[in-house]
C-alpha cells in the first residue's frame, strides 16, 4: 500500500508539470494517467469527483486531483498531492511577481507585452465566450447573466459579487427543482459536524474581522485584508480559473487598485503559458500587491503565500469535508440546480472584466486586431493556449 501511495505521488507530479490546457484538459489528463493507465480509481468515480468539483466553489481541477488523492490514501495523501500540484507554477508565479519591476524597465520586455496584453483579453474573450455558449441556454439563466453584468458594471463595488452569485443560485434552484426533497436533505445534514462547518465560516468571519478592526497604518493591516480577499474569492468561485481571473480583475484592479492593468495582464498571460492550475495566478497578484505598497522582497513572498493558501483553501476544506457524504449530496437536485444559476452570473462577471480589459485600448487597433486575432486562433484552430502566448512573445521580439 505504500508503495501504491509513493506511486500515485510520482504521477501526480509529472501531471503537474504537464497538465496544460485548463480544466477541460487536466480532466483528459486524469483519465488518461489515473484511470486508463494506473486505475486508481474507475472512470465513473473520476467523473462523479468532477462533478462534485463542479458543484462546489473553488478550484476544479485542484478539488478533483486531490478528491482522487483522497480515495487512493486519504487525508494526508491528498494534503501532500495538493501541495505536489500547487508548488511548481506558484513559485514560478511568485518568482514573476518578485523580479516584474526590474524586468518592467527594459524596452524589450515592453516589445512583448504590446502583443502580450491584447493576446491576454482575447484569452478572456474567448473564455467569457465559451462559458456563454455552455451556459446560457434558457430565457433565466440569460437574464441573470445580463442583471449580474449591468450590477458589477455600475456598482463597481467586491461585496456586489457574493450578492449575485447567491441571488443566481436561489433563482435557479427555485425554479429548476422538485419541492419533495426535504426528507432527503434532513438525512444528509445530519451528517454534516457541525464543528467543522463553525471553523469553516469562522475563519473567513475571523480574518474579515481582523482585516476592519487593525488600524490601516499597522504593517499588519493589509496581509490580513488580502487573505481575507483571496479567502472570500475562494469560497465564491464556481467554474475554476476561468471565472477567477475576471473577478480578480474588477475587484483588485478596478475597484482595489492594488496593481495595474499591465501588471495584472502581464501575471495572466505567464501563467496561461505554465502547467498546472490556473489558481497559481494569485500568487503573482499577492507579490506584486505587497510589492506596489513597500513590503520589500519578504513582503512580496509572504503576498504570494497568502494568495496561494487563502484562495485554495476554501476549495480543499470543502473536498475533504464532502467528498465522504457526495453519495448523498448528489441526490439533492436544488444543490446542482443552483449552479446554472451561479454559473450565469459568472458570466456576466467574465463580461463585465472583458468590457473593463478592453477600455484601455482607446484608439490603438493594433490591439484589437491582435485580441481578435487570438480569440479566432483559440475558437476556430486546435492552437493551445500556450502556444499563443510563445506566439506572442516572438513577435514582441521580432518586431
């Protein structure tokens, strides 16, 4: 069994430094490696893990590799999977953050992001395209997706998120589901430790707390605020990297103004170039947030750390703690119903930051020509998203 569990480390870490291609690709990537060829688990498990992945805010593909830790070893293998799978990208993104303004100052490097930063909000568009298409098939789920982008666009304000996200869920699991569910759900949560569901909602009230009641002034102040940020995105995000970027953008660029529009571009396009999950993204943003306010290099590191643990862990405690009841939780149909809704609102999310991206193009239609240029590339070819991302740094070089 041992030798089973060093095994399934060692696969997990080559799937880590090869998983390209998001979501949708790491999930091939896990059928392949951990059903197909080592039968870890069955392939009706994997999808069912997926499933509840999606059903669950947070990470997906993080949540689904370590669901499948879990069932191979339990707790700890699936703590020491998470960090297998994190580490790499997210200390290449820390180490991005950390050197970003001594890189900034060199004229070639401005070569590059003149095509890097319109590639980078035609990765968006497409995105916030795809989720359109998959999601939005009813006259509601149109509506919410078309409410939550007019809200975000005129309220401009973080707590307009949570707000949404929770009026799409009621919204659809109203409409969507059977009223005869209530024995059902009675069994189900009395299952649930009631302890463990405190700690869970307490940590996020506790740094919320903390981060309004230390004085502004205090060195102290703004680590606290940014996990209790990247703590509260991690609890609201449905439908994976996807939908995180967008909501990153408008709260800390457009709304927070911890980092620039460049800085933030420039973080998302190196990161859509790396394997791995997109989440390591937060990891460049909490660098180079301390870095913006005067934390020094330990300030920028200790950012890092704080994004990557706060955002995660919302997802990982989640997984652990449901992944033994799924059984019963997946016969609830108000829960699954309730992501249609969430997942139109993150449409309109994605939206409104694509809308935000694209403002500061003005008159150059350079830029637009290469933002649709890189949105036509990924819809309509079988070109990777890493590949448009070397495309662009050759002709930032070339030309």
């Amino acid at each position: 069994m041992k030798n089973r569990k060093l095994l399934f480390l060692s696969d997990a870490l080559l799937y880590t430094l090869t998983a390209f291609g998001g979501p949708q690709g790491h999930v091939a990537v896990m059928l392949r490696e951990f059903v197909q060829k080592r039968g870890y688990i069955t392939e009706e498990e994997l999808m069912e893990l997926n499933a509840l992945a999606q059903v669950l805010p947070g990470p997906s593909s993080t949540q689904t590799l370590v669901g499948i830790a879990w069932k191979v070893g339990g707790t700890w293998l699936a703590i020491l999977t998470f960090f297998i799978w994190i580490l790499p990208s997210a200390t290449v993104m820390c180490l991005a953050a950390v050197s970003y303004k001594m890189l900034a100052d060199h004229g070639w490097v401005a070569d590059i992001l003149q095509f890097i930063h319109p590639m980078a909000v035609g990765i968006v568009a497409y995105a916030t395209y795809t989720f359109a298409n998959r999601f939005l098939h009813t006259r509601v789920s149109t509506m919410l997706a078309t409410g939550s982008l007019i809200a975000t666009l005129i309220l401009q304000n973080a707590y307009a998120f949570p707000l949404l996200i929770l009026i799409g869920g009621i919204v659809s699991s109203a409409l969507e589901s059977s009223p005869n569910e209530s024995e059902l759900r009675v069994r189900l949560f009395a299952k649930v430790n009631p302890n463990k569901a405190a700690y869970f909602i307490g940590v996020l009230l506790a740094f919320a707390a903390l981060g309004a009641l230390v004085n502004k002034t205090s060195p102290f102040s703004l680590p606290i605020r940014l996990f209790e940020n990247f703590y509260r995105n991690g609890i609201l995000i449905h439908g994976g990297g996807q939908v995180l970027v967008p909501l990153m953008y408008t709260e800390f660029v457009e709304v927070k103004r911890y980092l620039s529009s460049s800085e933030f571009l420039s973080g998302y396009a190196l990161q859509q170039a790396l394997p791995g999950p997109t989440f390591s993204f937060t990891s460049f943003l909490g660098g180079i947030t301390l870095g913006n306010k005067g934390y020094g290099l330990g300030g920028q590191i200790l950012g890092s750390v704080i994004a990557v643990i706060g955002v995660n862990s919302p997802g990982i405690i989640l997984i652990l703690f449901i992944v033994p009841f799924w059984d019963d939780l997946k016969k609830i149909t108000r829960i699954k119903n309730s992501l249609s809704g969430i997942n139109a609102v993150s449409v309109g999310f994605m939206a409104t930051a694509f809308i935000l991206l694209v403002q500061p193009f003005g008159g150059n239609w350079m830029a637009y020509g290469v933002m649709i240029a890189t949105f036509l590339l990924l819809q309509f070819t079988k070109v990777k998203t890493p590949v448009v991302i070397l495309i662009g740094v050759v002709l930032g070089l070339a030309f």
